[in-house]
C-alpha cells in the first residue's frame, strides 16, 4: 500500500519541482569620447627659438594627470571645417605635429623639409578627440 502511494507522490513532486535559470550579467562600463573644438587665429602662433618652429598653445582642461597618462588624444586640423586631416601630417605644404601634457596641448607647425616657415596666416581649426582608457592592472 506504501508502495502505491509513493509513486504518485513522486510523480506529484517531480511534476512541481522547478529549476530557477540564474544568469549572470556582466554590465560592460563604456567609456565616452570627448571632442573639444578650437579655432586657431593667426596671432596665436608663437616662435620658439630653440627649435626654431612656431607653435599655439591650447589650454585644455579635460587633460588632467589621469588622461595624460592613460588616455589618448587624437588631434585633427582643417582649413574650412569641413574638411579635417590627422596630424602629424603635411597640410599646405606645412608639417604639423603635436604633444600634451597636463592642462595644454602644443600644435608645432615647419617646413615639411624641416625649414623654419612662417605660421599659418589663416585660421586652422582644430578638433581635439579624447579618448578615455583605463589601465589594466
């Protein structure tokens, strides 16, 4: 009689017994870009006698010790707007290279054979891309 018993209760307790699916979701943290406009006047470029270039300083915020040692900063030039080339690069017939540190960013601008030439006459507008990183560790 036990024995008749038994198999329904286990058909009963097979039949409303669940599994409860658990997944895991692993929220992935992205990291924005950050664009940052400038126009760069004629009157901005400053010669620099110990390399003999002219160069503009750009104060940026953005670049704080924490992006300057684990981001990365792209740099685009452009004479109309519309139109932008990454530098370093040769644009009207005028090398133009960069570097950073902490709160600026320097557009250095020469001859593309290394020649002193004078700045820029006209307006170059620049676009200054950060791109946030973190380190692995």
């Amino acid at each position: 009689m036990k024995s008749l018993l038994l198999l329904p209760m286990l058909m009963l307790g097979i039949l409303f017994t669940s599994c409860k699916k658990e997944e895991i979701i692993q929220q992935q943290v992205v990291q924005p870009n950050r664009t940052i406009l400038f126009e760069v006047k004629p009157s901005s470029w400053k010669y620099d006698s110990q390399t003999k270039t002219y160069f503009a300083e750009l104060p940026i915020d953005e670049i704080d010790n924490d992006v300057n040692q684990n981001s990365g900063i792209l740099v685009y030039i452009s004479s109309d707007k519309v139109t932008y080339e990454a530098i370093p690069d040769v644009f009207n017939g005028s090398t133009f290279v960069y570097s950073y540190t902490t709160g600026s960013l320097f557009l250095e601008v020469q001859g593309a054979d290394g020649s002193t030439i004078n700045p820029p006459s006209a307006t170059v507008w620049t676009k200054v891309v950060i791109v946030d990183s973190a380190p692995i560790p």
